[in-house]
C-alpha cells in the first residue's frame, strides 16, 4: 500500500515507519522543517513539505493514497485549545479527500478521562465530542466516517509512550525531579499511568493498518496502570533525589504544566486489542526503563 503520515518524523511515527516498510508498503510523510525531511528520506520515507495548517496539502497527499495514518498534533500546552481547532480542521480535511473510497483513516487519541473511576476499555466511547472538546473531539468526528465509506481506527496510546530517547511526558517529570531536587507524586500518588514501550506502539500500529476492520477503537496499552508513587521511586532512584507527596495546591509550582496530567488516575486496558491482533506487549516496562538509565544520562548531559 502506498500510506501517508502525518507525524512520521516523530516519536511514535518514527517507530511506525521501519514496521511498514518492512511489511512491504510505501510511506511518505509531511515534514514541516528540512531537518524533518532529511530525517523522514534518511528512513526510507517520501518527505512532502508542509504542515498540519496546510490542509490543501493533506488532503492531496491522502488523496493519493491507499491508506492514511495521522500520528502528528501540535502539543502546544499554552494554547490547548488552539491545537483542537486545529487537529478538528485537519480530520475534517481527511474525512472530506478520503469519503467513499473505503481507505482506512488511522488516528492518533488518548485514553484520559475516557473512563474515569476503572480501567478504559475499547468499548468506552470518548467523552470528547463537538469542535470544542478536547483535541477537537476528533475521535468522535472520526468514527463517525464510517457512515461515509471511511474505515477509521482510533489508535489511542497510554499517557506514557517510553523508551530509550523519549522527550515526552516521562522525560519531563525527570526533569522536574532534576530541577526541584524532589521526585514528586501528588497526593498519596495512588492514581494511575497506564504505560506502553515505542517499539510495542508501533508494531501495533502496523498490525492495525493491515486489519482496520477488526475494531475501529485499538488500545496501545502495555500496562494497565501503574501508581505515580512507584513512577516517582523510580525517577528518585535514577536521579539521586528524595521522593516525596507533593501538595495538591502545589502542583503547578512543582511540576509546571504537566503536574495536572500527572495528578489523573488514567489507567486502562488493552485486553481486547491484544485479543483482537494477537498483539503482545514484549518491550521493557516503564520502570524497567527507568532502571535502565538513559532518561537520567540524557538529563544529565
């Protein structure tokens, strides 16, 4: 298949692209720097200049494509709202090029507040709905293009997507940790993360795209959950500073802006997706990652 990506330079894209291209299929992807571009051809990837606010572009891109996977959002937690508008606008734009053509529409969601008192499961409809929901309650929109000839399959990934070169919401409690010289949880850090390695995401992504007719909803889970007391033990460990319960007025003084993500109980399962595509988690667990080192030499350096 000829597949198009948004976010295949990234984090999890970039674990995506070797799975895809070893199964046989062309990839391109968007890349909004020359530096992203020169990453993207570097992986074997066809680099097409643009931007997540270049919907003219993306909508030719899918177009031309067999199959669509969307991975890249601006994460600019300044302005949260901004990036719904605008992840609304690009599957807006995705579900207008690819109507009636049977593609599969593969998309990046999350599993926050999906179920909030137990483990989310992928029969939980997202909560988020309408243009001013959180990301655009694009998942909702999404799922919906079934009704006009889309096979779309929300991917929604764990909090925490971690590994060896990880810059995400992992690496940025270590450098709070490094920065406050305390390793924090809030409360008495009962509240859970669920967790899955890169390299299990992207080989689930994979299998999904091959498949998007199991199931349009697909749980990137590892670990349903573990308490943010034990991820603050091991971020104390690894930095060599105490551990201690942060106050729940002082979160935001502590952790900066992830301190609200980190306060939420966000565990979930991935029973059913492992059922599904016979995907078995193998990577190392989020504490065994943390044990291992590199969150704390990259900090470090």
């Amino acid at each position: 298949m000829r597949v198009f990506m948004t976010g295949a330079s990234g984090w999890i894209g970039s674990a995506v692209v070797p799975e895809l291209l070893a199964a046989g299929h062309e990839v391109s992807g968007i890349a909004r720097s020359e530096d992203s571009a020169a990453r993207l051809r570097a992986a074997g990837v066809a680099a097409i200049p643009g931007s997540l606010d270049d919907l003219g572009t993306l909508r030719t891109a899918a177009e031309s494509a067999d199959a669509v996977i969307h991975l890249g959002f601006k994460h600019d937690f300044s302005d949260y709202a901004a990036s719904g508008r605008t992840e609304r606008a690009v599957m807006e734009t995705f579900g207008d090029a690819l109507a009636g053509t049977g593609k599969a529409l593969l998309f990046a969601s999350g599993i926050a507040m999906v179920a909030p008192d137990r483990p989310a499961t992928e029969e939980d409809a997202s909560p988020f709905t309408g243009p001013d929901a959180p990301r655009g309650g694009a998942e909702a929109l999404a799922l919906g293009f079934a009704e006009r000839g889309i096979q779309p399959v929300a991917l929604r990934f764990a909090p925490t997507v971690h590994g060896d070169g990880d810059h995400g919401f992992t690496a940025v409690l270590v450098e709070a940790a490094r920065r406050t010289g305390v390793a924090g949880y809030v409360g008495d850090g009962a509240n859970r993360w669920a967790a899955v390695h890169r390299s299990d995401a992207g080989r689930l992504v994979a299998q999904a795209l091959e498949n998007p007719g199991v199931a349009n909803v697909v749980h990137a889970v590892g670990e349903e959950g573990i308490a943010a007391r034990d991820i603050a033990g091991a971020i104390g460990r690894g930095a060599g500073v105490p551990v201690a319960s942060i106050a729940p007025e002082d979160v935001e003084a502590h952790f900066g802006w992830i301190g609200r993500f980190f306060s939420l109980d966000i565990p979930a399962s991935s029973t059913l997706t492992q059922a599904r595509y016979d995907w078995r988690p193998t990577g190392p667990t989020l504490l065994e990652d943390l044990a291992a080192g590199h969150y704390f030499a990259r900090a470090a350096a």
